[in-house]
C-alpha cells in the first residue's frame, strides 16, 4: 500500500471514532403525506369518516423529515402489514441550507 493511501486511511478512522460518541442520540423521524390549513369552525366540524383534502396529489413523492428538516422524499410502500418508505430522493446538503434560510 503506498504511504499516502496509509495517511488517508489513518485520516478517516479518527472521524469515525469522533462520531461514533452521536450514534445512540435518538431523532424523530416524520413522513408527511400533505398538509392543508383548516378554520376552527371547520376542525369542530370533522366527523368519523369526514374527508380532509390535501395539497399534495396523489402518486407525489412523500416529504422525509428528520427532527423537522426536510432530508428526503419517497413512496410509501407495505412491509409485513405495515406501513414503510422506500427513499428516491436524497435532499443535497445545499438544498437543506437553503430550506433553513
């Protein structure tokens, strides 16, 4: 192995080691299938069986939320009887940015 291959290697394994202590925090991961803004009168209004329609349409990917940041999008898809999502899109690191501002 060349030496500069060794330092690069020898890089990366202090990086791995300085995350490793951030593995176990716990984020809250939310899929959002759409929203719509609704009166209160309208809220009170609901009943069993009411329909709320929503901005997105239907076969729009899904919005992929890690502690309210916006990360992916996907499809929803069934696994043993329960819901899941298969990713297809990953938001870019400058995509996220420019969401926060």
């Amino acid at each position: 192995m060349s030496e500069k291959l060794v330092m690069e290697e020898q890089k990366d394994v202090p990086q791995m080691k300085n995350l490793e202590f951030i593995m176990d925090i716990p984020l809250q991961l939310t899929v959002e299938l759409g929203r719509t803004k609704l009166l209160v009168k309208d809220v009170l209004q609901l009943n069993q069986g009411s329909v709320v329609e929503l901005t997105k349409l239907a076969g729009e990917p899904l919005d992929v939320f890690v502690n309210s940041k916006l990360v992916a999008r996907g499809e929803a898809v069934v696994v043993n009887d329960k819901f899941g999502i298969r990713l297809l899109d990953i938001v870019s690191p400058n995509e996220r940015v420019d969401k926060v501002l």
